[in-house]
C-alpha cells in the first residue's frame, strides 16, 4: 500500500468520525473542531507548523519530531505569546492541530509528488 493510500485512509477516518460526531450531536467533537479551526486561521500556530514540517522533512523519526514540536509549540503560543496558563484541553487542541496542519501539508506534497 502507497503512502498517498494510507495518509487518505487516515483523512477519511477522520472525516468520517468528526461528521458522526456532528450528526449525533456529540458536545465536545463540535467544541474540539470549532477550538482547532480558530487555532489553525491564526497566522503564529499555522506558519510554525509549515516551517517545522519542511525544516524536519526527511528525518528518521520525523512524526515524532513533529509532535514535539507541536508540544513545545503550543506551550510557547500559550505562555509566551497570550501570557498566562491554560488547561490541558486548550494545549492539547492546539498541538493536535498543529499535527493536523502538518499532516495535510505532507498530503498535499504527495498528490503533487505522484502527479
């Protein structure tokens, strides 16, 4: 199986579990897509995670870079850049849509790549 195969099995999955979660009306899949849709138009979370995802393209353990760059970048935004503490919730919205940003972008690499 393709890498382009299984990184649009993981897209549909997702999909498919955020409308289920939509048509049956579950509280936080809605609180958790509109919390990572906010996070993702603002400019800070979105360029960083561009830039972690090609400065690191390449690498061994790439996913796992990337996860801790999501981390410590949440944790920066969060601190450094609003200036005080938040919940669990909030730092782990914004590191799973700082992987979502790059997973698409590595999406988006191999349609180009394959074509």
């Amino acid at each position: 199986m393709s890498k382009t195969k299984i990184y649009l099995i993981i897209l549909a999955i997702a999909i498919i579990a955020i409308a289920a979660g939509y048509i049956m009306n579950i509280q936080i899949i809605k609180t958790i897509c509109a919390s990572a849709i906010a996070y993702a138009k603002k400019p800070a979370l979105s360029v960083t995670a561009a830039v972690c995802a090609f400065l690191f393209l390449g690498n061994k353990n790439y996913w796992l870079i990337i996860a801790g760059c999501a981390i410590v970048t949440s944790l920066t935004i969060q601190y450094l850049v609003i200036g005080h503490g938040a919940a669990l919730f909030t730092v782990a919205v914004r590191a799973c849509t700082f992987i979502a940003i790059v997973y698409l972008m590595n999406l988006v690499k191999l349609i180009f790549n394959e074509a």
